[in-house]
C-alpha cells in the first residue's frame, strides 16, 4: 500500500463518516490510511510532506491546517452589503493585496515555492470539503493516539527521572 498512517485506536472511538475516502481502511482495532492517495492535498494544503513516520507536531499541523481549510471555505460568500464598502478602504485591501503578492513572488525568487504549480484561476486548489473533512478527523486521532503514546505507562511519574 505504500506509505500509510497507522492509528491504534479504543474500541469507543469510532472511525469518521468515510464514504469512499480512498485508502483508509478499518480493522483489527487499528485505521490505516495511504498517505500517497492523499500527497498533493496534504502538500498543498497543510505544507507537509507525507513522508516517513509523522510525529507528532507534522501530525497536528496537518491536522490544523486541513480544518483552516474547511473553516475558510465553509464562510459565505460575500454578500451585497460587502459591496458598499467604501473606496478607500477597497483601495487599503488591493495594497494589502499587492504587498503579499509581491512577498510571494520574492519567495519564489529565493528559491522557495513555485507560484504557479497547483493553482487554479482564482489562485487557491479546491477539494472537496468533505474529503478534507475525513483526513482531518484521521489526522486528529492520529495526533490523540501519538500524545497517549508518548504520555503512556512508560513515561515518568512528575518529579522522577527514568533512572530513578
């Protein structure tokens, strides 16, 4: 299967609403997810490469970053009373504009990102909401089952050293 995201979960937790999320499957107590099914979303939206065995950080990063995604595209649209906004502050907002289009384009100038790769005509790659919806869930469990690891019965007491 390639490289997969593999969560041990309790028996209470029950796996998201996945209707056909490419590469996840549920069994034996344990979600496994194909990380290279999901490897252009994960990358364009969260920046994270999804490589190796994810720590915890990468874990609720991606996390974070993919219900960033959900939250900003689940706003409304702008509606009629966005367009009587007065000019002067239209004209604030296309110099903000203007400023972080030029911090981008002098980004890719010293070697960062590619500016174009990915985007579409409005300049932002669309998923389905519900997809990223699914790996977020993923995500957060994995985050949860990561800290239960490194907090679990291995760890010290408060106030002990392992050597102790």
């Amino acid at each position: 299967m390639g490289r997969e995201l593999r969560i041990r979960v309790s028996d209470a937790r029950t796996p998201p609403q996945v209707a056909d999320l490419e590469g996840f499957e549920v069994g034996d107590g344990e979600w496994r997810l194909s990380l290279d099914a999901h490897r252009d979303l994960l990358v364009d939206l969260t920046g994270v490469e999804p490589d190796g065995d994810l720590g915890l950080q990468d874990l609720v990063t991606i996390r974070a970053r993919l219900e960033g995604y959900i939250e900003r595209t689940s706003r409304p649209a702008k509606g009629a009373a966005a367009e009587t906004v007065d000019e002067d502050r239209n004209r604030s907002a296309g110099w903000i504009e203007r400023v972080l289009e030029w911090l981008r384009a002098a980004i890719v100038r010293t070697g960062g990102e590619r500016a174009d790769e990915g985007r579409k005509d409005d300049g932002e790659v669309h998923y389905s909401e519900e997809r990223v919806r699914c790996l977020a869930a993923i995500f957060r469990a994995a985050a949860d089952a990561r800290r239960r690891e490194i907090t679990g019965p291995s760890a010290a007491p408060t106030g002990q050293t392992a050597a102790d």
